[in-house]
C-alpha cells in the first residue's frame, strides 16, 4: 500500500478524501488524516478499510516527525503559516509535499534544498490559487504556440452562495474564512497595468474603484483589484502585457456598501477596543460617530455618510442588526475588524440547506498577423451541500489528483513548483472537466480594457 497523509481535515477536505478514497482500491492507497480535531475526518472517512483518521499536533515534533516519515507523500491543509515546517521535515525525510497555499519567501527558501533532494513541493493548486493559474496558463500557452502577443490579461474569482441561496440584501454569505473576507486589500495599495500605466488604488478608495462584467445564466458582477496583480508578469511571462490586473468578484452594490464598514473604521486590525464584552452592537456603531445628547445612532451615521433613508444600502445597514441595542459583543479586548467579523457571521453564516458557488472569469487580449484578438473564458462551480461544497470541490480536487500524478511519478520537475508548466497543468485541467469544473471560452471581438474606446 502507498500512504498519503493529509495533515489537516478541515472544509476543503471532502471532496480531497473522497477522490482518495475512491481510488484507494485501485491505486493501492492508503489514507491517514492527522488533526488535533478528528470529528470531520472520521465522518468523511466512514469505515472504509484504506483510511484512518488520527490526533496529529502540528507543533509536536515528535509526532510530526512520525507521521510524516511513515507516509510516501504529504498533503498539507493546514493554514498557510504552518506548512514550512512540514516542509523542512519532508526534504528531511525525502517525501514529496502539496499545498493549496500561496508560495511565502521561506517557503521558496527551500527550492535548492528540494531540488537536491529530487523532490517537489507543489504549492498553489487550489482554487484561487491554482485552478486560475493552470486555466490561464492553458490559454495564454496556446495563443503563444501559435505565435500570438499577449496584450492583455484579467483574472476574477469570487466565493459567493449559489442563486437558490442568495436571499439577503447583501446577495453575499460567507463560504470561507470570514476574517479573510472583513480585512480584504488591507496591507497595501492595489497595483495594477491599465493601457500601458500604472495603477494604484489606496485602502480607503479600493471598494469604489470597481470594475462590471456579465456571466452568461448568472447575471453581472463587480470586481475590486487585488493587492498585487503585477507579480503575475513574470509568473505567466507577460512581461510585454499592456493590461494585467487580477481581482475579486462580489454580486454588484456590495463594495459601496462595504465600503462605509471601511470609511467609519469597523474593519481596522490594529487596536483593541475598551470593555468590549460589555458592548451592544449598537454601541459598537456609536463607537464611530460624533458625540450627540439628542441625535439617534441612526440619524448621526446617515448624516454622516449622506445615505437617504430610501437608498438600499440603508436597508443593508438594517439587515445586519448594527444598530440592536440587545445584542452584545462578548469579545474581550477585541479589534473593530473582529467585532464586525462577529456581527456579520450573524447574519452571514450559510444555513444547512445553503449552497455555495465558485466564479471565475479571465480574459486574454492577444495579437496576430497584425490583428488583435480576445478571448473570454469562465467557470461556474455550484456547491451539493454544506459538506460537499464548490469551493472545497475546487480546492480538494487539484489537491487529490496533484498528490496521485506526483505518487505515480507523472510530475517529475523537482523544486517549489507553483501549477504552472504543461507537465502540471494538462493532465489536472483534463481530469478536472469529469467533475465538472469546466471554462466556457469564447472568442469576442477585442474591446480592451475600456469598451468605450472601442
């Protein structure tokens, strides 16, 4: 039997075990899931007889150490912060190593350690990052082998709940991590490549600067730039690129409503907050606004935001109980961004009958034989259910099927690898479309980043 050990078992592992298990029989596998928490992996694995779930403590070396000597590869599905010592432990032990996380400096600091040990550490082939990387790659490899000039690139993704399940005001739930969602583009400016220039676009400007596009049967959507587009430039070789720019995409109306979370300073990271457990959420908003012995909570923050009472953001305001006297923070020494975090998953959590939906729209902007040309492309992912949802469909499946190629010896370039080479990306994108996860392309004629001027 040939051991995998996934060390993690949290949401995005169902479809991950699942496709494992699946293949256990015929593969010769055989499956450990190490947490600290079982429960999930234990439900997920049943009683099938290639799986085991066990009590796994990621800062005890020891036990670390044991589990990952006795397995052929590893899989890690902790948070991002924990995979390095994975890492070291598995060039120590000569085993391979998948994550769905981004690449961090002291993960790339063990490329020549990995590479003298013949062994590869895929990173990034989740959902976002991963199967964004491997759908671009695919299209913007294929207009170069036909001798094409990439001018232009967009990338969008978005976690949002399926049409059945969008029933708040908001058109928005969490279906991952809600902290990732309340400090989104904090950190640093946006920067991107519009027409040839330049952007950037500040914290406090971010959520109204948004850019508009339609997915066929889904309707329209808006997008808001990540923090660092132009570090694709030399990921995907678009160097000579006029247009690059990558973001996230919300049902449209959500940033401007976001974006007064932002103007009044609920989403700040930075300090803690006096007696916050003793706090009502409407205390929480009164927190922000001018002092007043006659002015209601409501009426200072409309005067202060210049929202109409007949404008739908108010209404938005209301939906998310801001202002309810009764209801009390409980978070001691808490952040502006964890008390918001709190309110929200109030009103934001999925319910058990929610279902979730993956988006993802690129566009390729390219030249040939003196013509310019461009190519629209996107995904739609629904979720089943709240165990087997469409993002860990996206994210677990890369995963699982990365982890068999590298078992059975059909990825071999050793290294930090990230999804990005046809040895990688190919045979995933291939296998991918049986589940389901499938890019429509069209070809349209080319508008560039502006239609307008077109």
């Amino acid at each position: 039997m040939r051991k995998i050990l996934i060390i993690g078992s949290g949401k995005s592992t169902s479809y991950l075990l699942k496709y494992l298990l699946d293949k256990a029989s015929s593969e010769s596998l055989f499956i450990t899931v190490g947490d600290l928490n079982i429960e999930n992996a234990k439900t997920l694995i049943g009683n099938h007889k290639n799986a085991e779930a066990i009590t796994l403590d990621v800062f005890d070396e020891s036990s670390r150490i044991k589990a990952i000597k006795n397995a052929d590869i590893v899989v890690s599905m902790l948070p991002a912060r924990f995979h390095v010592e994975v890492a070291k432990d598995c060039i120590t032990y000569k085993k391979h190593m998948v994550t769905a996380s981004y690449v961090s400096d002291e993960m790339q600091a063990l490329d020549d350690d990995a590479k003298a040990n013949g062994l590869i550490l895929m990173n990034e082939i989740g959902v976002d990052p991963g199967v964004d990387h491997m759908s671009a790659m695919h299209v913007l490899d294929r207009i170069r082998d036909k001798g094409g000039k990439i001018i232009l690139f967009e990338s969008f993704t978005g976690g949002l709940v399926a049409p059945e399940s969008d029933n708040n005001l908001w058109n928005y739930k969490f279906t991952w991590n809600p902290r990732n969602v309340v400090v989104a583009g904090q950190g640093s400016a946006a920067k991107f490549l519009q027409e040839g220039a330049y952007k950037y676009i500040p914290y406090n400007r971010l959520f109204r600067r948004t850019e508009f596009l339609e997915i066929e049967k889904f309707g329209r959507f808006e997008v808001y730039a990540n923090r660092d587009s132009l570090k694709y430039q030399s990921v995907y070789g678009l160097h000579n690129v006029k247009t690059l720019y990558r973001g996230t995409m919300r049902r449209v109306g959500f940033s401007r409503a976001w974006n007064i979370f932002i103007t009044l300073g609920m989403t700040d990271d930075s300090y803690t907050i006096d007696d916050s457990e003793n706090m009502s959420y409407r205390d929480f908003t009164n927190s922000f606004l001018t002092y007043s012995p006659s002015d209601s909570v409501e009426l200072k923050l409309r005067h202060a935001l210049k929202i109409d009472q007949d404008d739908v953001v108010w209404d938005k305001l209301i939906e998310i109980d801001i202002f309810n006297p009764n209801k009390r923070v409980e978070l001691k020494k808490a952040t502006p961004a964890q008390i918001l975090q709190k309110i929200l998953m109030d009103s934001w959590t999925l319910s058990k009958d929610d279902k979730d939906m993956i988006v993802m729209y690129h566009k390729f902007g390219y030249e040939l034989h003196g013509k310019k040309h461009q190519i629209d492309a996107n995904m739609v992912v629904l979720g089943e259910d709240q165990t087997y949802t469409a993002m860990a469909k996206t994210v677990g499946l890369p995963v699982a099927i990365a982890t068999l190629a590298l078992l059975n010896g059909k990825i071999t370039t050793p290294g930090v690898q990230i999804p990005i080479t046809k040895e990688v990306y190919q045979p995933i994108l291939k296998e991918l479309e049986e589940f389901g996860i499938v890019f429509q392309e069209k070809e349209v004629p080319y508008l560039g980043y502006n239609p307008l001027n077109n």
